[in-house]
C-alpha cells in the first residue's frame, strides 16, 4: 500500500526553494496547506501567499519567500507527525521550539493555527510541524 504525505511534500517544496535562492514556489492548493501557509506568512516566515487558477482550472498556492541579509527566512523546518506516526498533545504539552523563537504548527479541533493561539485557547491536536 502505497502512501503519500502530502504535508512533507509541501514542506519540501518550500525547504528546497529556499535552499535554491527561488522567490517564489508553488504548488496544489489544499485548506490543510493554506492554513500552514497563512500561519507562516503572519509569523514572518513567508513574504506572501496567494491562491491562483492554472490552467488546468485547478487552484494554486503561489508562495513568497522570504529572505533576510541573503538567508532564507526558514532556517529549518521539519515534519512531526507522519501517516506512520501521528503524534498527538494537550495545550499543556505543545513543545516549544527553540525556547520559543520558533513555532508548531497544530491541526486543532478549531482549525490549524500555532503554538501560542493553541495555548491561549487551551486546545491541543496533531503536531504537523516545527518552524524555526
């Protein structure tokens, strides 16, 4: 059985074109991986991100990235709950990256959002991933 991570996929692509120098990168457009890109986009890690239509008539996340003095915003960004191991927490669990310059990003009952909303609305979920 074969299984794809759509999420990972997604990181990668942002990961690699940053790694490459691009402005911009895109790819398909989900509410799961619009939801990662705005959370990015608020915290300062992306200069924007936009939607649009190909011409296939699918939708599209065109993403900004960010650069500061010539570094990619992102300095690392990985992947924490996988379709082999999801990975679960309380508010009161939620891990702090990098003694909080860094971010998670959850899947909650509410929606995604990150660590500090999830913890001011006392709301756990899934870990997707780590920002820093």
């Amino acid at each position: 059985m074969s299984v794809h991570d759509s999420i990972g996929d997604f990181i990668t692509v942002i990961r690699n074109a940053g790694s490459a120098g691009k402005s911009t990168c895109s790819y398909p457009h989900s509410n799961l991986r619009s939801g990662i890109a705005n959370i990015l986009k608020e915290r300062g890690f992306l200069e924007d991100c936009t939607e649009s239509k190909a011409e296939s008539g699918m939708k599209n996340l065109e993403i900004n990235l960010k650069y500061v003095n010539g570094q990619h915003a992102i300095r690392g960004i990985s992947r924490i709950s996988t379709p082999g191991r999801r990975s679960y927490c309380g508010y009161r669990e939620i891990p702090k990256i990098l003694g909080g310059l860094g971010i998670s990003i959850l899947s909650t009952p509410q929606g995604i959002m990150d660590d500090k909303t999830a913890r001011k609305n006392k709301l756990g979920g899934e870990l997707l991933c780590s920002v820093w």
